[in-house]
C-alpha cells in the first residue's frame, strides 16, 4: 500500500517527543568537536590523539584507505565504541557518549556499510523498532506513519512504508536507514562507505538527497574512499592515515591527486596504465546457458561467451540482470533448485553447468573472486591464514593426505598479506577483524596466486579505498598480461571502461551486445544496461520508463529494486 501525502516544508515543524527520542536542543558553534580522540585494540591503534570540527549545516568528507581508521572513530561518535582518551563536544556542549542510545539523544544518526535491518519486518516496524511511543504498537505505528509521510515529503525519501525490508533494493533499504535516523530527530547523519552497494545511479541520487538535507540545516559525515564523491558533493574534506588525521580543507582547494597523495603517503597513478591486449586463443567457450530458478523465474535466457587467453572481457549491467547467476554457474555453484541447460568448454574440455563442485572448477583451473566477500569468498571466523588456503587446502604445498603443514599455511599467508599489503599483516587475526578492503585483497590473493587459467571477478573493487583499487587493478593487468583469461563483472561502469578489452552488457538475463572500450561511452553503454537499441535511441532522449528495469512476475523482486517513483505521486 502507497500513501498520498502533501508537502509542508521545514523539518522543524515535525513534533520533538512524538517519535519517542526528545528532540536536542539546537545550540551555536560546531555541530561536532573532537578533541585528543585516541582509541587502541590491542596492540593496534586504530586513532592517535584526533582534532576534527564540523561545522553545523556542512557535508565534510573523510577520507583514508582501509584500516585507517575512519570507521572506528565514527564508531566512537555513534557509542559503538569508547575513547582511551579524549572529548566530544556537540553543538558546543561537552558529552560522555557511552553507547548509541547517548548518542541518539544527541542527534546523532548513522547509516552503517552493512545495513542494521531485519529483513522480513516492514519499512514502518524497521523505522519504530527500538523507539516505540509505549507497549501499544498500533498508536506508535499510526504516528510513524504521518511522520514518515512528512520526512518523505521533505526530503525526497520516497519508499513504501508497507513493503517486507527483504523485497527491497539496496538502494531503498539505505533510504529506510536514513528514515530510521531522521525519525529519531536526527541532527547530524553519519554515513560509512554509503555507496559501496549502488549503482551510480542509485548513487547520484543519493546525493541529491545529501544535498536537500544539509540545506535543511543537517550536519553530514561522510566516510568514503571515492574521491569523485568528496568533490562532487561535500563542502570540507579530512584525510586519515595510518590512525590520525593528517589534513583537512574546502574540498573547492584540492583535487583528486592530492587527497589520493594525502591518502597514502605517496603520488598514486589515477590511470591503471593497461596496454592494449594481445589475446590468444579462446580458453572457455559458453554456448546457449539458460537458467530458471527454483520459483521458475527465467534468469538467464541463452548466454553465449567467449573468452580468450590474455585479455579481459568486462560484463556491464544494473545489478539484478543476471550477472550473478552467470558467475555462481561458471564457479561450479549454480542455485539450489534451479534447472540450468547449456554448453562449457575449457580448453576444449567439457565441464559440467549442472552440479556444483566448485572444486572440480578449481581443479580445472577457474579462479572465482565472488561478489560477496563476506558471505562467499571468507569464512568470517577462520583466521587469515586459513582462509588464504581456503578452497586449496588440498594443494601439495600445504601437505599430503590427512596431515596438512599449517606452518606453510601460514607463512604463505604472510607473504602474501606482506605483498598485497593487508593490514594489519598477522595471519592469525579472524577474518572479520579486517575491514572490508583488505578482507577483499585476502581473497584476491588467494585467487590469483593460485593462477588460475581463468579468472572469474565480481566487483573487485567494491567498498575498496583508492590506493587498494590502485593494487587490485595492476594485478588483474598482470594476470591478463601473463595470458590469463578473465571475466570482470562490476555494476562501475568506469572500472568496466578502464580495465575491459571488450565489453558485452547484459539486461534481463540476456547480452545486449558487444563493443570495444575505445569504440563507445557511457551513453551507448547505459542504452544498452537498460534495455535499449542505441541505433534507435539517442542518450539524451532518456531511457523508457518500462526499459528500466527487467520484467519480472508479481511479487518477484529484482536485485536493482523498481524505479524511485516521482515525489509528486506520493510514496514514502
């Protein structure tokens, strides 16, 4: 169900105490002040001795590669953690924060990386939960209800208030968290790495919601490693490294090199400098694949591929338009349940599409980066150094038979976390102690060492700062240039442009078409993610309203969640 509502302007004029959260009290000076903020796990210290203000009504981007503890000192603002030493000041008032409910209180709001939903309540119940009026949960839902209706309205927030979490995209669950905060009366948003799962346009439009609240008088804090996004939308940018905060400045008196020199203590090459390709013959050849998943949905409708030693074929689309079924099916892990039919070819050898043995793929000599680090490429409790071998315990190298050299286990993962510059470099460290870029560049190194003859990659880069991009992106070149075959799936259609030698776009589970990276843009490219025939359609014509999204039966969800529906026809 959609609500109508009408627009009444100004977010003050919403009630203080309604939402069960007292409303703070506004006050002169800087919405935020740290002073001397330092915090340590262990051995690691994560933030030496910080100064930071924010100014009130200001979007201010920090900036830092992974583990420089951008996160932590975020975390430390919202009470997740707490400081050795140090104060926090907001809006000019001293104030011990010493969990997230102090931290709310204050105004004080944050959109995680991974989201803080449960997936099967509603957007209204996910927005109440933990800030009910009282025991009676139909009053505090009718309330919510004519409040989010508000905050919709004013801040371009539109999603519907009745829809399961779960059916949502990524996109729209990370408005529902930004409701949650707002909801809360929320003075100052804090948001960690909140592009790492959009889609750029998912993106852009993100901003344009960042931008309607600092003109409403909000005070943002923008966690990111993406530099065309601190100049693009923010007013003052801080760059961390190494734990403390080595510059801060008006985003309008730097520029991308800069803040990437600042980043990482050196100059970094914006340019992955790939030289043209030089491909050999065709390594994995696939023929007719179709997939139809357990609730009969066609996913895949006849995918034909080729790809050939040396070069990188790079797969474009929205994400949701089968880009991940086709890698899970290549990897030797298709859906359970799903009915797949087709042809794959390695080297000439047939390898089979319907039964998963992603270690016969391994065997075979198919690497797989998958899209999901967490969930499919880590076993998050597994240290390092068991998960480097994750996949390849079996190897000679680590041992024979039941007995396995652990001691070679682990001086390979410290090789190559010395290599791939994993921070912090002990391979006895969980693995969900790393952050997230370099819980990526353990999985990186993991599949590319073991060379594989084909690689599979999905999002390399995602939620990875620049000089880990930087890294990563070299790597793929030299594997391509050593005469590896690779498929490259990113929903980053620069990162697609700039490592591709050819680019195929895939929409409604079927290719669209091919080009060559020095033969088209990112119009043509966009035409073709959304369905279109670039030879009848022109860029600037737009893309049509039934174009956008595949078609899918009712109450089946696409990956890239429906089209933001205009303001005007009054969904929250």
């Amino acid at each position: 169900m959609t609500l109508g509502v009408e627009h009444r302007p100004g977010p003050a004029e919403g009630p203080g105490s309604r939402t069960g959260v007292p409303a703070p009290l506004p006050a002169p000076g800087p919405a935020i002040e740290l002073r001397g903020i330092s915090k340590a796990f262990g051995p690691v210290q994560a933030n030496k001795d910080i100064d930071l203000t924010v100014a009130r009504g200001s979007i201010h981007g920090i900036v830092g590669e992974n583990g420089a503890g951008k996160s932590t000192l975020m975390s430390i603002l919202y009470g997740f953690y707490r400081p050795d030493a140090g104060t926090i000041r907001i809006g000019g008032r001293e104030i011990a924060i010493t969990d997230s409910q102090t931290a709310i209180r204050a105004g004080i709001g944050m959109v995680f990386q991974h989201f803080k939903l449960v997936p099967n309540f509603t957007v209204l119940e996910n927005v109440i939960l933990g800030a009910e009026d009282g025991p009676w949960l139909r009053r505090s839902l009718s309330r919510a209800r004519g409040e989010l209706q508000r905050l919709a309205a004013d801040y371009d927030l539109q999603v519907d208030p009745d829809r399961p979490v779960e059916t949502l995209s990524v996109g729209h669950q990370q408005r529902v968290e930004i409701l949650k905060a707002l909801y809360r009366q929320a003075e100052i948003l804090i948001l960690d790495e909140p592009t790492g799962v959009l889609t750029p346009a998912e993106a852009d439009h993100l901003f344009r919601i960042l931008g309607g609240l600092r003109d409403q008088g909000k005070t943002i804090v923008l966690i990111t490693h993406k530099l065309r996004e601190i100049m693009d939308i923010t007013d003052t940018v801080s760059v961390m490294r190494r734990g403390e905060i080595v510059a801060t400045m008006p985003t309008r008196d730097t520029s991308p090199e800069k803040l990437a020199e600042a980043m990482v203590g050196r100059k970094v090459l914006l340019d992955s400098g790939k030289t043209p390709a030089a491909p050999g013959p065709a390594v994995l050849d696939l023929r007719g694949l179709r997939m139809v998943d357990k609730d009969g949905v066609e996913r895949l409708r006849g995918i034909d591929l080729t790809l050939r030693a040396g070069e990188i074929l790079g797969l474009a689309g929205v994400s949701g338009n089968g880009q991940s079924a086709l890698l899970e099916i290549l990897g030797g892990y298709p859906e359970p349940g799903a009915r797949v039919e087709g042809s794959l070819t390695l080297n000439g050898r047939p390898l089979p599409l319907t039964r998963t043995d992603a270690g016969a793929r391994r065997d075979a000599g198919v690497g797989h980066i998958p899209e999901d680090r967490q969930a499919e490429g880590l076993i998050m409790d597994f240290a390092a150094w068991e998960n480097t071998a994750f996949g390849y315990h079996d190897r000679a190298r680590y041992g024979r038979g039941w007995l396995m050299d652990t001691g070679a286990m682990r001086a390979e993962a410290a090789a190559w976390m010395e290599q791939f510059d994993v921070r912090p470099r002990d391979p006895d460290l969980a693995s969900r102690n790393f952050s997230g870029g370099n819980q990526q560049k353990l999985v990186v190194a993991r599949e590319i060492e073991n060379d594989p003859a084909v690689l599979l990659i999905g999002q390399p880069t995602r939620g990875v700062d620049i000089g880990a991009i930087e890294f990563i992106h070299r790597r793929i070149i030299a594997l391509r240039d050593a005469g590896r075959a690779i498929l490259l799936v990113s929903v980053e259609l620069d990162e697609i442009m700039q490592l591709s030698d050819r680019i195929a776009v895939m929409f409604d589970g079927r290719i669209m078409g091919e080009r060559l990276p020095g033969q088209t843009d990112a119009g043509e490219l966009g035409l073709l993610m959304a369905g279109c025939d670039p030879a009848t359609t022109r860029p600037q014509d737009g893309i049509p309203p039934e174009a956008a999204a595949p078609d899918r039966p009712a109450g089946q969800p696409s990956d890239a969640g429906p089209a933001s529906p205009s303001p005007s026809k009054g969904i929250i």
